[in-house]
C-alpha cells in the first residue's frame, strides 16, 4: 500500500482547542465530537453543517467526562438486531460519577438512576436498547427503563474496570461483555448469568504455559473487536495481543514496535482480513495487518503523516481514531488541533472480488526481468532500484493468474488496452508469462486443479491421477522493503514457489473463508498412504532412421481400503513445520468430494441407497475438539456447495441445476433454477456463475431473488486460434448483447474494477463491463459505498427503483432514500413503512407534496389506506379531513367510515339533498 502524494479531508475542524473524543454515527452522516472545555458537538460532515452545541458545563455538580456515545433505534437495530421502538434520539453521556442521556433534538439533559453511580466511571458500552454496561469499580449493568443498577459484577478484577467490549457469539443470544482493568487482568462476563465469575478469563501464555495474569499487568490501552475472525485485539505499552473472542485464549503477541497506543478494526473489501488502523498518540496514522503468525513483527505501513498536510500546525497530536463499521472508507480523527475526517478510497485498491492477483508492472517493464521463454533473469541492484521505481509510479495495476503448462506452474500478467470502434468499445489484450514452479514429476500437470487460500499466500494443486501438491509463496529473490509490507506473502510477478507438501490425494479443497486445507487421504489395506510410481519408458523404431520416443507412466503400489479427512492449519512460524494437522477422520467411508463453507465443512459419499435411490449422499461437519462432527441430516450430494462470507446465502449446485438457499434462523430453500452450472463464486449478496451459453448474477433483495442476465453467447467456435479482440458486453438494454465466445469451458477469474474476466482451457480472456447502472449499484453497495450509489440512482430505470430502496433499506441505510428519483407517492409511503414514528404528515406538507401529484385523490386514497395499516388513526383523520375540505374526494369516493368529527365536515362541504343515503352508500362502499 503506497503513499497517495495528493491527499484531501473530506471534513475538517481546524481549531485551537482539544478534541476529547469523538465518533461517527453508525448510520447516518453525523459525527459526534467533545472538547476538552465539555463542549459537545454534533455535525453532519457531509453538509459541512453544525446541528447542535451543548455546553455540558452548565449541568450542575457535573464531574470530569469520561465519555461519549450516539444512542437510537437505527444503531440498536444495526448492531443488535433490536427492534424496540421506544428509543428516543440521545447521546448518553457518562462521567466519573453519574450517567446522562441527551435528547439533543429537544436539548434536554437527565440523570439516569437518579443517583451517583460510584466514583470511578471510566467507560460505557452498550448491550441492547435497553441496558448498558459501565465500567468504574466492577461492571454495572443498567437498566434504562427502570433507570436503576441490576447487577454488579466484579470478582475477578482486583482494580477499576478502564476498557468495555460488547460482541454477539451468535445471533440469538444478549451480548456478551470484555472487562480489562488498569491491572492488565481482562475477562468476559455473561450479563445474564454472571454475578462474581466470568464466563472465561483471557490469560497469556509463556513458553507454552499459561498464566494467571495478562498482558504483564500493564494497563490495557485500547480493545479492538474483528467480528469476521471472531478476534479481539488489545493493545499495552509492550505488546499487540491477539485473543480469541470465543474462549479467551491467546492467539498471538507482537512488540509494540511503533509503538501503537490505540487500534481501530477496518472492515474493506480490498483489504485482508485482520486490518487495522492505528496510532502512537503523534502526528502519523498506520496501517497494520495482524494476520502474520510472526511473533517478532507485525506487518504495517504509514498511511499519513497528519503534520505533512497544508496549512495543518507542525505539533499536532493524535488524541483518537474511530472507524464506521458500515461505512468503512471513513475514518475520523481527533487531535490537539481539531478534528479530521479522511476517506480511505484514497489509498486502497480497487473494487476487487475473488482472490486473484494483481501488478504494477506493464508489459514492456516484465521484459526486463524476464525472458521471452519466462524464465526470471537474474536480478542486480540496478534491476532493483528500477523495479522499485516502476512500482511506486505505476498507477493502474494489471491483473495477474496461475495456469499450468507442461512441468510448470506459471503467472499471467494480462495487460488490457482500451480501443473505440465505430460501434462499441473493444479491448485488446496482451500476455506475458513466468514461470515461477517446476514440477518433479513427468507426468502431465496440464490439466490440473488450481486452488488458492483465502490470504492468496498458498496454493494447492491437484492433477488427474490424484498427485498434489502444496506451495507457498517465496519472494526471497525480491527486495522487502520496496514492496507492500505483506509483499513477502502475496504473489509479485517474480515470485518463486517453495514445495510444502505432497502425496496422493482422492480430493482436496481450501475451506471458502478459513486459512484451512481439507485432504481426504486413500489408505491400503495396511493402513498406510497409498503411493503412485512413476517408469519411464523407450522404445526405438526404425531401420533407416531410428527414433526413440519416451513417455512417462504411473500406477499405484496399492488399492485404497480406506480414507483420512485430514485437516491442515498453517503456522508462520518458521521454527515448526508450516502445515500442521488440525483435526481427522479416521477411516471415512468411500469420500468422494468435500468443500469447506461458512463454519462447516460438507463431504460427499460414493452412490448408495439413500432414500431408495442410487445416489450419492452428503452431510455438512463441525469442527469440535479437533475431531469433524456430523451436524444435520443426510441430503443428495451436489457436485459443488459455495457460500457467501455473511452465510446468508448457500448454494447447492447439480449437474443440470442449482439450489439456493436463505438463511432464517436455518437454512430454507428459495429457488431452484434450471441452469447447468460451470463455475460460480460469490462475493457479499451477488452471486455470479456461467453457463454453456450465459453468465448470470443473483441478488437477494428481501429473501426474493433477482436474477440479471449479463451476457448471452453465440454457440462455442470449434476452432482454438486465440482471440486478439474481445467485445466488451456494455449491457445497455435488458437483453443484452451476443458475443462471440473463445471455445472451451470458461472460468470466472475475477471481477476487477467492475470488469467481469473470464477464462476458457486456452487462457483466452474475455471482458464484460459491468457498467450498467443498475449492476453498478449492486456492485458499490456491496461495500457500502453509499455517494457511489446515489450517483447511479439518476441513471437507473424507474422500474427498478423499487428494488434498490427495498436494498437501501435492507442495509439500514434509510436517509438515502431520499435522494432516490421515484415520485413523491413511492417515496412518502417507504419513509412512512421504515422511517421513526416522529415521521409526522400535516397540511402545510400535503399542500407541497400535492403540487407535484396528478392524481389527487388517488394518491390521498392510498396513503389513508397506509396509515391504517400503519395504525396511526390520528394523522388518518387529519388526511380524511385535509380531503373534505380541499373537495379532493367526490361524493363517490372510497373513504374510509368517517368519524363524527369528519362527518360534519362532509356535510359543511357538500350537503348533499338526501345526506343519509349518501352516507350510508358510502359506509357499504367501505364495508366492500
């Protein structure tokens, strides 16, 4: 991750005056900032604009503040599914003796409890709409309907309570409270349960042992919470721990060696899992990856220098940095000298799904490190300092592939050029290659299996016979500190491979979101790996002029009796062996295939007679106690199962179909559709896949799927000669274009920069633009890049704008519905149906919105027939009688049964001449 040399705040606050503490609201564009005189402000850093300044010192008696927090019903909502609606817009404001809430739409200040709360108060979480925690002298659980302390717990730690971490195991149960105290000593409490134990104690280990203390008994200084990794992160004067959130047990310690004194968790599509932002109380802001399993370093690199900035005073101080958990580009930053709120779009990569690789080198910079047969040349200093050059400057990254030709393994740099044609736009596409592995063996590799893990560091392949092989990536021949600080780890165009593994294999598979390789092994009948032989044999012929032909052939020493499912974790740590064996099956029966998905792994059994039919079965396992437990009941066995990384979503896919799956509390079947499924991988809640003659995409938009046609071939060409043009498919109508199509089984490799790349048997690549600006929508909002998709609302078709807001609002991401183009009449009824209750309708607003109706009556019809759904009887009356008096509803219309009150005002309006037969036509119409 290189340095951007232009850099801009999308918000700023440039003063004098100490910022305490601030932070961003979960949901909507506000942010939260206290000074050092208690003084708290709440703006809205897109507008630029202060809402509300409250100066907390005119609360009387108040004490020091310690902190504070947004509290409402959209956060409760996001963060804890809860769906109380008695919430009132608030920030809570705790100080070392009392707790207040702020109604800060009303300015009104109350004391909760009504008494002190101790002396001690240091910090405050929240555990659902309707308690919060505080940490002082123990762990204070309050109640904010009751307004009283429930519970108190603190056996365990000897000292005050300074750091409060709340995260759900699941998504049943309340939320579950980290305690650290200024002692180091840090455990998790089980609110529901917990009076003087925790549920578990978080303890360090020393050479294999653990202790009866953490963290060295140095004071916690901040806790960070990863919720993909189940991990929690703190940080001392000395170390970086990493723990894990599910039984307290230490993962791994770093040197402090910025040194960093508070981390915030980052959450992006671009970045690996374990990213984090950081700093050291100076001017420089870091980003780090904890994923390392190196106990003498992290991985980290400087994001900013905040002193380096125009017009930024040269002594500024990082007081706190805070990330939004859905809106994860934005960072904020508190300091001596003001606040600051940066975009991280600056510095990361580009929109890129799967894990396929990419290079700042072009295609003509690769012919100085390699040759024309891909052989790397030997790399000088000199050939160093212009490598370096070349990747700092290169802008726009290529992509880059693993295929196999022969006895190699080598990498794809593919280099794209854009050309305009009289019709279309076109792309011509260029190849460079190098070969980074040889193979042992002569046997063909060609038509192998290619897998990579999830970090992109290793990689295992699989041949027809069953060999394997796995490979780590080694960048030793490259100069680390000129590349990304993970540069070691990630495939560069001149890597080379180190051999970790190999053997015989029946099948093997990466799991889909875990750093874990499955293998299921064959075994002979004196329970031993089944080994392959290679001969190599010559034969002459000829009389005149001879020829001697070699070819290579393999057979097996013996016949498999049984099978092993080995599972395999990697350790970095290079005094141990990388690979190392997790969890087996002993003597699994007839396994034909296994896949690893969501917290499960699913195997696959030879045919039997599973429910009277000649089929193969599977069932999903759970790894407990190093040992694979069957979870669930039997199922007809797919060829593939994928899922995608929030588990929503599970797909089973069969030979002429697939079946989709929507997780509601378990797994139901939403559709199957009749489509013979070549590949397919998904990424958040799109699903991509290719077909013989299509490639498609699925959404889920309120558990409905939709699906997206994206590309629609011509029959495959029989000839293989390589395509030197490939159309770009610009998806401008519904039925999208018919392209020509390289011959052979395509592969999706990647979608990069919302291009689509695919690849058939010859490496051929084909491009769709994804430019379409419904699919573009889908795409952005899938990393909650919000402007991005507001942008696109203008040009997307007004038949689908239905669907996106049914998609903003299925992501909480209510307030930008506004800015979608859809008439009034839509619009009014979404914001009724999701917006808060004090979404109030009055005449001065009906007099507005119905200028731009053109159907009165119609549209005041069917908002009454809302607001009844919605039970609130009070503005339906204020509709119905808005109505009469604006004579917008005929005699004849279908209103509602008018109250006393409204039927005065009908008969003040129209004074019919045989008033009760009107009325009571129109209590019949009702009654219909």
């Amino acid at each position: 991750m290189y340095l951007s040399p232009q850099f801009n705040f999308i918000f700023d606050i440039r003063s004098s005056i100490k910022v305490k503490q601030i932070e961003i609201h979960l949901i909507q564009p506000l942010l939260l900032m206290l000074t050092n005189n208690n003084i708290i402000q709440i703006w809205d850093y897109e507008k630029k604009t202060c809402l509300k300044s409250y100066n907390l010192s005119v609360i009387e008696n108040l004490q020091e503040v310690k902190i504070v927090r947004f509290q409402d019903q959209s956060i409760m909502n996001r963060l804890y599914n809860d769906k109380s609606s008695s919430l009132v817009a608030c920030v809570m404001i705790l100080t070392t003796d009392k707790l207040y809430q702020y109604k800060y739409l009303t300015d009104i200040v109350e004391q909760i409890t009504g008494g002190p709360l101790g002396t001690q108060n240091r910090c405050l979480e929240f555990i659902d709409s309707q308690y919060v925690a505080v940490g002082g002298d123990g762990v204070k659980i309050i109640d904010l309907k009751s307004n009283q302390i429930v519970k108190v717990m603190k056996g365990y730690h000897q000292k005050q309570i300074n750091q409060l971490l709340s995260y759900k195991q699941n998504q049943f149960d309340r939320p579950r409270i980290v305690a650290s105290s200024i002692d180091g000593t840090m455990a998790c409490w089980n609110a529901d349960t917990a009076l003087e134990s925790p549920a578990f104690k978080f303890l360090m280990q020393k050479k294999g042992k653990q202790l009866l203390t953490a963290n060295d008994g140095q004071e916690i200084l901040s806790i960070a919470y990863d919720f993909l990794d189940y991990q929690i992160v703190t940080v001392t004067d000395d170390h970086i721990t990493v723990w894990s959130s599910l039984n307290g047990m230490e993962v791994n310690r770093y040197k402090n060696i910025i040194p960093v004194k508070e981390l915030s968790y980052l959450n992006h599509a671009t970045l690996p899992s374990s990213s984090y932002i950081g700093h050291g109380r100076s001017s420089e802001i870091y980003y780090l990856n904890l994923s390392s399993k190196q106990t003498k370093h992290y991985d980290y690199n400087l994001l900013v220098d905040l002193k380096n900035c125009q017009d930024i005073d040269k002594l500024i101080k990082i007081v706190q940095i805070v990330t939004n958990k859905l809106k994860t580009n934005l960072i904020a930053v508190a300091t001596t000298n003001g606040l600051y709120v940066l975009d991280l779009l600056n510095y990361l990569n580009k929109i890129e799904f799967h894990h396929t690789f990419s290079c700042a080198l072009t295609m003509n910079q690769t012919k100085e490190f390699v040759d024309d047969t891909g052989q790397s040349k030997k790399i000088t200093n000199l050939m160093f300092e212009k490598l370096k050059a070349y990747e700092i400057q290169q802008e726009q990254k290529n992509v880059m592939y693993l295929s196999i030709q022969g006895k190699h393994l080598i990498c794809n740099l593919l280099e794209f050029t854009q050309e305009q044609s009289v019709q279309k736009q076109e792309w011509s596409v260029m190849t460079r290659q190098c070969k980074q592995y040889n193979f042992q063996t002569n046997f063909g590799w060609d038509n192998s299996q290619i897998q990579t893990c999830i970090s992109g560091k290793y990689v295992a392949i699989r041949n027809t016979n069953g060999s394997y092989v796995v490979l780590e990536i080694n960048n030793k021949n490259l100069n680390r500190d000129m590349m990304e600080a993970d540069m070691h780890e990630t495939l560069h165009f001149l890597s080379e491979f180190d051999l970790l593994q190999s053997g015989l294999c029946q099948s093997l598979t990466w799991h889909q979101f875990k750093e874990e390789l499955v293998i299921i092994v064959p075994l002979n009948d004196k329970n031993n790996q089944i080994q392959i032989d290679e001969k190599i044999e010559s034969q002459t012929s000829g009389f005149f002029k001879q020829k001697t032909i070699t070819r290579s052939n393999f057979s097996y020493d013996s016949q498999p009796i049984t099978y092993n499912v080995n599972i395999y974790g990697f350790n970095q740590n290079r005094k141990g062996n990388i690979m190392q064996l997790i969890a087996t099956i002993a003597n699994f029966p007839q396994p034909q295939n296994i896949f690893g998905v969501l917290d499960f792994y699913y195997i696959t059994q030879e045919k039997g007679d599973f429910k009277a039919l000649k089929v193969s079965s599977g069932q999903f396992y759970k790894l407990q106690d190093i040992q694979l437990v069957p979870v669930g009941q039997l199922n007809v066995a797919p060829l593939f199962v994928k899922a995608n990384y929030n588990g929503k979503q599970l797909v089973f896919i069969y030979e002429t179909q697939f079946s989709l799956f929507i997780f509601d509390q378990t797994y139901k079947l939403r559709q199957t559709y009749q489509d013979s499924v070549t590949d397919m991988y998904m990424w958040e809640d799109l699903i991509f896949y290719v077909t013989n003659d299509h490639i498609k995409m699925l959404t889920v938009v309120n558990d409905q799927a939709v699906q997206i046609n994206l590309c629609s071939f011509s029959p495959p060409q029989k000839q293989s000669n390589v395509c030197e043009y490939l159309r770009v498919n610009q998806l401008d109508t519904g039925d999208p274009d018919i392209q020509l199509r390289p011959s052979g089984q395509l592969k999706i490799l990647m979608i990069y920069d919302t291009q689509l790349i695919v690849v058939n048997q010859a490496f051929e690549i084909s491009i769709i633009n994804l430019n379409h600006p419904l699919i573009e929508f889908l795409v952005h909002i899938q990393i909650n890049d919000y402007q991005k998709c507001i942008e696109l609302q203008n040009k997307i078709d007004k038949n689908h704008l239905e669907m996106v807001s049914q998609i903003l609002i299925s992501k909480n991401a209510l307030e930008f519905l506004q800015f979608l183009n859809m008439d009034y009449h839509n619009k009014l009824f979404i914001e009724l149906e999701h917006s808060p209750q004090d979404l109030q309708i009055n005449a001065d607003q009906l007099d507005v919105i119905l200028q731009f109706v053109q159907n009165k009556e119609e549209f005041l019809t069917d908002l009454i027939i809302k607001l009844e759904e919605l039970n609130r009887d009070d503005e339906l009356e204020h509709i119905i009688a808005y109505g009469i008096q604006n004579q917008i509803f005929s005699q004849q219309s279908i209103v509602p049964l008018l109250s006393n009150v409204n039927k005065n005002i009908f008969i003040s309006q129209y004074k019919p001449d045989n008033l009760e037969i009107q009325l009571q036509n129109l209590y019949k119409i009702f009654q219909l």
